[in-house]
C-alpha cells in the first residue's frame, strides 16, 4: 500500500514538473497543441498540458539586425553598383512571424533586393552612385507592408555605401 502511494506521488510530481514551462525575458514561446498552434506565453513562468501541448518555438523579441551581402545593381546605363544593406527590425507578432512565413530573414532579403534593384534600375551611374538615401527609403517603404504582415516592425534601413561592382571581366580567346 505504501509503495503504491509513494508511485502515485511521483507521478504526481512528475506530471506537475512536466506541466512547468519557464520563458525568459523578451521571448515568447509558442505552444501547439498536438500539431496546431494553440497559445503564446509570456515570459515568466507558464502551465501548460503535459504531453499534449507543446513548445514548438521560442521567439525572441529583442531588436534584431539583418546585415545583407552585397548586391550588385545594374542601373539604366548598364553599369553595375554594389550597396550592402541593412534591416534593423524586431518581432512584435511571434505567431506571425512563424507560421505567416518560413524564414523571415529570407523574406526581408528578398524584398529588400528586389526594391534596390528596382530603384538603381531607373538611376543613371552618377545617380546610382549619390543615391543612398533614395535607395535607403525605397527599401524602406518595401519592408512595410509585407513586416507588418509577418509581425515584424521596421526600424530603420540603413544603405552604409553604394560603390561600383568589381564584377569579373569575360574570360578572353
């Protein structure tokens, strides 16, 4: 009878330790309940359903900075420009930013390229060259939309310099 009591105990205790899930500062945890997103919890301490929900993801909610490799644009004139942007951003929306999008690093990329490449492609060289701010601000209004949707927010892009691209000649016969 005593060994019963000490196993129901135990598995009492186990059950309540299981149930326990710790979130530190500035993160979230999401929880999925057998495959489907269920809640967020907050940092501090946090009950959930042993062996049924699960934390599927932590998302830190710090400032977070997105440093690109360079790029080469070509402008109007067919002359080439490198820039290296970079996103300053954060997520304000942990469940969107994980289940809106697969990685959003690549999605800020990828928008961020495509911006640049359409603005340096209506620049001549000089303009391309002297244009950083332009360049920064088409960025900038590209990010918008599509962060917002995937519980990001901009806070600033910054363009640290546009040079000519040292792309390599063509092999000669």
């Amino acid at each position: 009878m005593l060994t019963a009591i000490v196993v129901l105990v135990l598995l009492v205790l186990v059950l309540v330790a299981a149930s326990i899930t710790r979130v530190p500062p500035n993160t979230v945890a999401l929880v999925e309940r057998l495959g489907k997103f269920q809640t967020a919890l907050q940092p501090g301490l946090a009950f959930r359903i042993p062996f049924v929900d699960k934390v599927a993801h932590r998302v830190s909610l710090q400032p977070m900075v997105l440093r690109m490799p360079k790029i080469p644009l070509a402008n109007n004139e067919g002359t080439w420009v490198e820039i290296e942007p970079v996103i300053h951003f954060q997520v304000i929306d942990a469940p969107k930013a994980v289940y809106e999008i697969a990685n959003f690093h690549q999605g800020l990329e990828q928008v961020a390229t495509i911006a640049a490449r359409q603005v340096v492609g209506t620049l001549d060289e000089y303009g391309a060259l002297a244009g950083r701010g332009r360049i920064r601000t088409a960025i900038a209004e590209a990010l918008v939309q599509p962060a917002t949707a995937w519980g990001l927010r901009i806070a600033e892009v910054d363009v640290p310099s546009v040079e000519r691209a040292k792309l390599p000649s063509a092999p000669t016969s």
